[in-house]
C-alpha cells in the first residue's frame, strides 16, 4: 500500500513539474527558428510602420523645412480645418468609403465566383491558360488603363463614339455624365484586381479535404450542392479575415486609378469621382502645404484603425473563431 502511495507521489510530482509554464527565455529559446524566419517581417514593420509614427506631430505644426519636424511652430488643429472649411468633408469621406466598400465587398463576391468556377474547370491546359490571362491585368499600370480608358471613351476619336457615328447613333459625352463614372471605375478597379484576387480563395479551395467532396459525389451531391455546402462554408473564415485586413484601407483610395481615369481638371465629375487623395493632391499642387496633406493623413488612419476595431469586435460576439485578436 505504502509503495502504491509513493508511486501515486512520484507520478503527480512528475506532472507538476512537466506542467510548470516554461520560462518566457527557454520558450524564445525552443521557437529560435520560426523567431528567425519572421525576422524580416518584424524588421520591416518597425522599419516602415513604427519608426515614422513621431512624424505624425507634423500635422500639429506650421511646418518648414527650416526648423523640421519638432521645431516648427505648433498650430493645434488648424490643419484639420482644412477638410471643414472646405466644405466638402462630407462629399470626399462618402465617396472614399463608398468606392472601397463596392471594390471591397463586390470584389470579394467576383473573387470567389471565379476560384470556384476555375475549380471546376476539368481540363488542366484550360485552367492554366484561365488563370493566366485574368492574371495579367493586375501587372498592367493604371496610367495604361487610364490611356485605354480615354481612347475608347473620348467623345471625338474615341473608339465607343466612333462606332455610334460609323452606325447612325449619337455620340456620347462620357467625360460630362458625372453618373456614369462609377461604373466605369468600379469595372477598371475588377478587370484589374479580380484575377489577383482570385487566386487566395483558389488555395484556400484547393486546401479543403478532398475525401469530404469525393464522399458528396458518392452520395451524389450535384455541383452546385457541393459549391453551396462544402466549398462556400470552408472559405469563410478566408473571406471574413481579408474584409477585416481591407477594412483598415478603406479610407484610401486607388489615387492612381481615380487620377489617370478621371484626372485634375474636369470639375463636371467631382460630384462623384473625388476622393480624399485626389482633392488633397489638387490642393497641394497649389498650396505646397505639408501638414495640411499629413493631418489628411492622420483622419483617414484614425477613421481607419476605429473601423477595424468596431468590425474586428462584432465578429467576436458573433463567432471568435474568425476574429483577428
């Protein structure tokens, strides 16, 4: 009995000691390898991210070159005043947010149908040849698309008008139809990101188990009953964690897509092509203000971070799983 006891001793001593939490230095130690691979990573945020935040007192200050950014004068809230005063605060925040919304959540959609339409594609030649050529136009440059855009749509040579005349129509002042051109950003913006896009929510699918599809085929499961029970529930949690990365940017918009599309002189588009980055570049030409542009800045990451915050929170009380943090 008494021997029975001290074995009983000796194992619940063991487990203590193997349950003890390990010291914060041998943890470092034992994960020495993976530390060392997301080196550049942390490096690089520091570098990038961190080590800039001090300039953010430049939207504080009269900056000048003279005194940089810790001797110039202090000016509290005066450069903010620039968006109020404007009296188009309102108008520049609406169409921002707007716009990311619609390339945010509609790309997403167009995103997944294509992943899911490629996986279905039975010939592998097709499929390669598929993803090529929707992959190309993400590395096409917006000041070619711009270029694109403008000879198709140009009221006196462009190829859209000509064909009116060369038919009998009437041609089409697209660069005068301010409600026209939210449609023709958005088609830009997806020609040019979907294929790029596509191609996480392609892994993400080629990563589900494989036996859970062949076991629904068994069953006989159509395809469209695979794609609704199997595929679009397993590409959830992928979905949920890009809206939250692309929520943080939705204050900034594609400056170069809007500028090269639309460009600085047309005021008959402002209504509902302006953004944020294109009033402030427009501004900024002229006024050649640095802290103005830098408390521009600052609105849209703060706007930004709050966003997250609130959508990162939501998603915890509803399922914590797909949380960020």
């Amino acid at each position: 009995m008494k021997k029975k006891q001290s074995q009983e001793m000796k194992v619940a001593m063991t487990a203590g000691k193997t349950g003890r939490k390990k010291s914060f230095g041998k943890t470092l130690y034992n994960n020495r390898v993976l530390l060392l691979m997301c080196l550049p990573a942390v490096v690089f945020f520091i570098v990038f991210c961190y080590c800039p935040l001090p300039g953010v007192w430049i939207a504080f200050t009269n900056y000048n070159f003279r005194d940089g950014i810790f001797g110039s004068p202090f000016a509290g809230l005066d450069n903010f005043k620039f968006l109020i005063d404007s009296g188009q605060l309102w108008l520049l925040t609406r169409n921002t947010i707007l716009y990311n919304l619609a390339f945010i959540l509609l790309g997403n959609v167009f995103q997944i149908a294509i992943a899911v339409m490629l996986n279905e594609v039975r010939r592998k030649w097709f499929k390669k040849v598929s993803q090529t050529v929707m992959f190309l136009p993400y590395f096409i440059s917006v000041v070619l698309i711009g270029a694109i855009a403008f000879n198709i749509l140009n009221y006196d040579t462009g190829a859209l008008n000509t064909l009116l005349r060369e038919t009998g129509g009437d041609p089409i002042k697209i660069y005068s139809m301010a409600g026209v051109w939210p449609f023709v950003i958005f088609f830009c913006q997806m020609w040019q990101q979907t294929g790029y896009g596509s191609v996480v929510y392609f892994a993400a699918i080629c990563g589900i188990d494989s036996s859970m599809i062949e076991a629904a085929e068994v069953d006989g499961a159509t395809s469209w009953q695979r794609i609704r029970y199997i595929i679009l529930p397993s590409l959830k949690g992928t979905f949920i964690i890009l809206l939250l990365f692309a929520l943080g940017g939705i204050m900034r918009g594609n400056f170069g897509l809007f500028w090269n599309l639309v460009g600085g002189a047309n005021s008959q588009l402002f209504p509902t092509t302006d953004i944020i980055e294109t009033f402030v570049y427009r501004t900024m030409t002229t006024q050649n203000n640095f802290a103005t542009s830098s408390a521009v800045g600052l609105y849209q990451s703060v706007f930004g971070f709050a966003l997250v915050m609130f959508s990162n929170w939501l998603v915890k009380r509803i399922d914590p799983d797909y949380a960020l943090f």
